[in-house]
C-alpha cells in the first residue's frame, strides 16, 4: 500500500489542481450551498491564499515523508537480502564444516587403525585403569594406617580398662564336699538297703559319692544348681539328725525355697555391682541361677560382673554407649542359665531370651554376637566380645591348665586330620571351631558336606566339651599363571 493513500483526497498529488484546491477551500471558507457569502470580498481573498499556502506546505512535507518512508522500505529490503545471503553462507559453511570434520575422523582412524568408539573405548579403559590403580595404592595406604593406628589405640583402650578393673581371682569344680559330724552318719545317710541315698540322689539329682574319705561326702553334679539345693539338703537332714525318705523330701523343699531367694539376692547383687536395672524378674532368675554355674573353673555370675565392668570402662574410652556394652556383657551368657534345657548355642538361646522380655534390640544384638553365631554390627557388640575375651583370658580367671587345653585342641585337629583329602586343619575360637582346608583336586562340594558331617560325628564320639563346636570346611580352587 502507497503511503500516498494515506494523504486526504484533497490534498493528494495528481489528483485536483491549484484549481481544486483553491475550489475546496473556497467551499470550505464560504460554507455550503446557501450560506451567507461575506461581505468584504478581499477579506476572503487573503484568507484563501493563506489557506492555500498552508495546504502547499503541508503537502510538501507529506511528499517528504513519503519519500522517506520509501527510502527506509528500500534499504530494509537491501538489509534483508544481504540476511539471506548470509544465512545461506553460514549454512553452507556449516555443511562444509561437517564434511570436513567426517574427513578428518576418517583419516584418523585410517591412520590409526582404530574407529572412533573403538579409540574411546581403549581411552576410557585407560583412564579407568590409571584410576583404579592410583584408587588402590591410595586404599593400601590408608588402610595400613588406619590398621596402625587402630592398633595402638586398641591397645592403649584395653591397657587403660584393664588397669582400672581388680577382679577376683577363684575357680570352682562341679563337685562339693559336705563335712560329716562323725563317719557313723554315713551309715545313716545310706540308710536301709541304701534307701536314704536312692531317696536323695532321685529328689536332687545329684550324685551322692561316699567312700573312703573321712567325715565327708562328695556331691558331684554339672548343675550347680542341683549341687547347691542337695548341700542344704544334706545339711539340714544332718543338723535335724532324722534321716529317713519323709525327712528327705521336707529337707529338700526347704532348700530349694532356700535356692530360690539366694538366686534372686545373688541377682540383684551382681546388677547392683554393674550398674544394672530394670531388668525383667525372669531374666534375674535366670541370672542368679548363673551363681551355680562354672565355665572352666571360672563363676559364670563373677564373669558377668567382670564383663560388665570392662565393657563399661571400653565404651566410655572409644565414645560409644556404656549403657549398652554394660547391659549387654551383663546379659551375655544369660543363655547358660537354660542350654541345657534348650537346644541352641547359649548366644542364640540367650538373644532369644532377651527379645522375649523386651530387652533393646542392641543388647540383644551384642548377646548374640559375642561367639561370632552372628556378624556383629554395631560397636557395643565388639567392645562385649572383647570383655568376654579379656575376663576369660586373664591370669587365674580359669582353672584348665595349659597343658589340657592345648592337648583338647591337639586332638580336634587330629581327629580332623583323619579326613581324606585334607591339607590343614586349624582349631580356633578357644576349640569351639574347626577350620578344615581341602585338596579341591580330590573332594568336591558333596565331599566336603560329607567330610564336615564325619568330623562332627567323631567329635562328639570321642570327647567331652562344653557347648557345641562349628566345623567348617573350606574347598578353594585356583589358576595361576606367569607371564614372562
């Protein structure tokens, strides 16, 4: 569209004259049709050249504009030609640019030898390796550190908890001797055709020993429990001096009344010792009855404080939960109290009994782990393994000889050592475990569960052990090779 459309008709170039114009101006200036023309007739003369002047100016300075106008539409339509131009130049040079580059790829791989994912490939292997490599030696290295200096810091915990704790040194046996007023009570207590000592030995269940040893008798018995109520019961029928199965049986629910209330006394004092409470009435009976319990010699309740004692003192030096490490080394053998009553290792008994009378979950955790049944997981569990391992393995806490003990794990190891097909045997764990390495060439896998199973079978034939012992075999293969 022109600009010149845009003009009032009247003043549109090409379209009216001077004539025109003057015409519409006179219209204008004298009105319509019928209006007073005015009177003095060169006033409107002068009025129309004025007009007429002005309409000239104003279309010039239209004229002006317009060509303006069409000179700026001109030189955008040049601007936007040498646009286009430009585009296609740069998409031009954008294709060249491409074709090149697949060129030079090209050459690089036919110099190579190598296509381009094939070169990534090995680049990124390298870097990997490189990588790994500097990751490894930078793990070696920290972890030699951090083995040293958990090492000295272990050692300066251990040497500081065992330098704060002065424990008891005292063994016990699974028999008792109970002092006779003369040996004509002997007489008594076996009574009539031995009727007393069968009496006896059925309400207890202990074995009564009466031989040559002067005013004495033995009571011999694996539960101390038993043990201790056939002592008060034998004492009471000697202080009373009526021997007879009636007087048995009433001297016998005296003591195990007795028993009960030393059991739970014996209980409250050892958690008074370890700083222990709220403990569930069962769970304290059951500890009191470790009073009667012995471990190679060494008082499993006595144990227990000790435990709690250096577990205490381990966790407050490495920052963990004392509260916890003394609850749990407390509680740790509680399963001893009924294994044998329950089948199961006392750890899992224990834990078990511990999760039944809503005892945390860490304690419980800490009780189970204390043999390795389970992996420990949490830092209290670790510092209660190693108070069972210190109270355990102190001068004078236990009462088997060196001898005995190396001889035990001598025989488990030979008996293991029985097995074709096997290299190495190892006995760890104190002898509660049994390591047995395989040739792999000769045993397979059904083997080797044969193998386990034969070692258990001859164990539990041919030796006496507390607890149970874990019997592990190993079938490992391997391919070595050397480059040169």
């Amino acid at each position: 569209m022109e600009i010149r459309s845009l003009l009032p008709p009247w003043i549109r170039p090409g379209q009216k004259g001077d004539d025109g114009v003057a015409e519409a101006v006179e219209t204008e200036a004298l009105g319509s049709p019928g209006a007073e023309i005015a009177s003095d007739p060169d006033q409107v003369h002068d009025e129309l050249r004025t007009r007429r002047a002005e309409i000239v100016r104003m279309e010039e300075r239209a004229l002006r504009q317009m060509e303006s106008v069409e000179t700026q539409l001109r030189e955008l339509e040049r601007r936007g030609g040498a646009l286009d131009d430009r585009e296609r130049n740069l998409e031009h040079g954008a294709v060249e640019l491409k074709e090149a580059k697949r060129q030079h790829l090209r050459e690089l791989e036919r110099i190579a030898g190598l296509s381009a994912a094939q070169a990534r490939q090995i680049l990124i292997k390298e870097v990997e390796e490189e990588g790994r490599h500097q990751a490894a030696l930078s793990l070696q290295r920290m972890d030699e550190e951090t083995k040293l200096e958990a090492e000295r810091r272990a050692r300066g915990i251990l040497a500081v908890a065992m330098q704060r704790l002065a424990a008891d040194q005292a063994s016990q046996t699974t028999t008792r001797l109970v002092q006779l007023p003369s040996d004509e009570m002997k007489g008594r207590i076996i009574g009539r055709d031995g009727r007393n000592i069968r009496a006896l030995e059925n309400l207890t269940g202990v074995d009564f020993i009466i031989d040559e040893t002067p005013n004495a008798v033995v009571l011999s018995s694996f539960d101390g429990v038993r043990r201790e109520i056939a002592r008060l019961t034998l004492e009471k029928l000697i202080a009373d001096g009526r021997i007879h199965p009636s007087r048995c049986e009433e001297a016998y629910e005296q003591a195990c009344s007795e028993v009960e209330d030393s059991i739970v006394a014996e209980a409250e004092r050892a958690m008074l010792d370890a700083g222990v409470t709220g403990v569930h009435p069962e769970i304290v009976r059951l500890l009191g009855r470790l009073r009667f319990r012995t471990s190679y010699g060494q008082n499993v309740l006595d144990h227990l404080v000790e435990c709690a004692h250096l577990a205490s003192l381990m966790a407050d030096e490495l920052g963990a939960s004392a509260e916890v490490a003394r609850r749990g080394a407390l509680l740790h053998d509680i399963g001893k109290a009924v294994s044998h009553e329950i089948d199961g290792a006392h750890a899992e008994v224990g834990a078990r009994l511990a999760r039944r009378f809503d005892e945390p979950e860490a304690v419980a955790h800490a009780i189970e782990a204390h043999h390795n049944e389970v992996e420990p997981r949490t830092v209290e569990a670790v510092i209660v393994q190693t108070a069972d391992s210190l109270s355990g393995a102190r001068p004078g806490a236990r009462g088997e000889s060196l001898e005995r003990y190396v001889t035990r794990l001598r025989d488990l190891e030979e008996i293991a050592q029985r097995q074709e097909g096997v290299r190495k045997v190892y006995a760890m764990q104190a002898g509660r475990e049994i390591r047995v390495m395989v040739d792999p060439g000769q045993v397979d896998d059904d083997a080797a569960a044969l193998i386990s199973h034969e070692i258990a079978t001859a164990v539990e034939r041919e030796m006496e052990y507390p607890g149970r012992i874990k019997i592990t075999v190993i079938r490992e293969s391997r391919s070595t090779t050397f480059a040169e």
